[in-house]
C-alpha cells in the first residue's frame, strides 16, 4: 500500500488514501423530528446506515428529504432526537469530515481553480498538483483559469463535487445533483460520485430518478409525509417494496 502510494503523483494520493473504509459510520438516527409552525416536516424518523454503500433517498415532492440530510450533516438543529455517528453525537469535527453537494451548485465567483484553491487552503497549504489532478479527475482542468460562473450547468455541478471531493468527504451528501443536467453530464457525474464511493466515501444521495437510483443503489431509503416508509436493499426495491406504498410510489401513485 505504502508503495502504491509512493508512486502516485501527489493528486493520486487523495484518492489512494481512501481506499480503505474510514470511520463515521454507522449513522444511528433515533425519533429524529424537525417542527416549524406546529408541522413535523422530518417526522420521527429512525434511520440506520450500516453500510459503506451508496443510500439512495427518494419519496414525492415535499417527502423531507432535503431536510432529513440536512439534520444528518448538522446544517440544522432538530426540534427533538437524536444523530450519531460512529457512536457518537454528531459535532463539528464529523461535520467536517462530511461534505455536501446541492441542486444548484454552490460556487464562488472565482476562477474554476480558485474555486477548489479555497476548499483547499481550509485543510492547509495550497497544493497546485492536488488541485490540478481534482479538476482533471472531474474534466475541468482545461477550463481552470476561467470564471466558474461562465460554466455550464452541468460543468458548474463538476466543479461543485470537485470541492466537495477536495475535501476529502467520509460522506458525502448530494441533494439531487443532476436534476437539470442532459444524460451525458448525468452519466460523468454519475461515474465521479462511483469513483468516490469506490475509493471509500460513504454516499447519500437523493434522486427522483428511478433509472439513477438503479444504476447506483446499494440501499432505498423512501420517504413519504417526513417519516421513513422503508429502507430496503436497492434490487430488492426495484423487484419489490417492502410497504404497500412504497409499490404506490414506483408504479406513479404516490404524491404528497
Ligand atoms: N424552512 C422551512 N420552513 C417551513 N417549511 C419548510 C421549510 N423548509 C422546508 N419546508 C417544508 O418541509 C417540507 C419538506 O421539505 P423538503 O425540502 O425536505 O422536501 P423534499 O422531499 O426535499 O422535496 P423535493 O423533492 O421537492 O426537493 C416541504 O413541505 C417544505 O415546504
Ligand atoms: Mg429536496
């Protein structure tokens, strides 16, 4: 191992040295509920995610989903229970070892370069090879003196997961990434989320997708009304849900 990565190039270490599985799991959600105005938006929710796999969550419009990873990344505060990983309550420091990707894509009004420079410089010095070899990974590393906002959709949610990954997630958190992009830019960011996945990241990902969702899938996670319906290994969703709605769902009769 040490060999393999004494050859690589600098770049190749930040994927190299995650080959072997890291530790923020398991994630334990136990009667997790988020109220605004008097309506429980996440439901009490009981959630275990075991697995290093790539968790597919999926439910109608308005289900919670945006939310309920939004309390597992501690970007807010539930009304009452509890998260934890590895065992732990979540904190700052895990935080930190998560990472986040959105519908639209989060950038900063820089240069494609100086847009992963930033994630960069928040772990330590600049690194121009680490850099360069993150945005060839994703295919921008052409475009990297110009102005991310000149990017295409599809170029602009490459560069967002190139910051996310440049942090070096254990989780990695997508809230529907490819919402709007065309197959072919679906397909590539598809590849880079296997890539990560592959080289250790744990991914949780929603999608409206079904034929995403089947490419990828370890695990479905079905939300309905802000409460968890099931969570149920992918093929076996696919083949056939364990919920009466959840049969709903796929067959296009399921709606808020
Ligand atoms: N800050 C807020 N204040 C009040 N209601 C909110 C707030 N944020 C979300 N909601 C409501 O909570 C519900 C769940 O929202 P969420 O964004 O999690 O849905 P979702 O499952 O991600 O839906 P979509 O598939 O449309 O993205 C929705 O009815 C939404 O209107
Ligand atoms: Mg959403």
């Amino acid at each position: 191992m040490l060999d393999a990565v004494d050859r690589t190039t600098a770049g190749e270490r930040i994927i190299a040295s995650k080959a072997a599985p890291r530790g923020l799991l398991p994630m334990e959600a136990r009667g997790l509920t988020l109220a605004i105005s008097g309506k429980r938006l996440v439901d009490a929710v009981d959630l275990d995610l075991n697995a290093n796999s790539i968790t597919m969550i999926m439910g109608p419009n308005g289900a919670g989903k945006s939310l309920l990873i939004r309390l597992l990344h501690g970007m807010i505060t539930p009304t009452s229970g509890s998260i934890t990983w590895s065992g732990e309550q979540l904190n700052e420091g895990m935080r930190r070892r998560q990472a986040m990707v959105f519908q639209r894509p989060v950038l900063l009004r820089r240069s494609v370069a100086a847009n992963v420079d930033f994630v960069l410089s928040l772990r330590g010095p600049t690194d121009k090879a680490k850099r360069d070899h993150i945005l060839e990974h994703v295919g921008l590393l052409e475009h990297a003196k110009q102005p991310a906002r000149l990017l295409s959709g599809g170029e602009q949610q490459r560069l967002a997961l190139a910051r996310a990954l440049a942090l070096e997630p254990d989780v990695l958190f997508l809230d529907e990434p490819t919402a709007s992009l065309d197959p072919a830019s679906v397909l590539r960011i598809e590849q880079i989320v296997s890539s990560a996945h592959a080289s250790g990241t744990k991914i949780i990902f929603i999608t409206h997708d079904f034929g995403q969702a089947k490419r990828l899938a370890g695990d479905i996670v079905l939300m309905h009304r802000g409460g968890v319906l099931e969570h149920t290994p992918a093929e076996k969703f696919f083949e056939k849900p364990q919920t009466a709605k959840g049969v709903d769902f796929l067959a296009g009769r399921i709606v808020l």
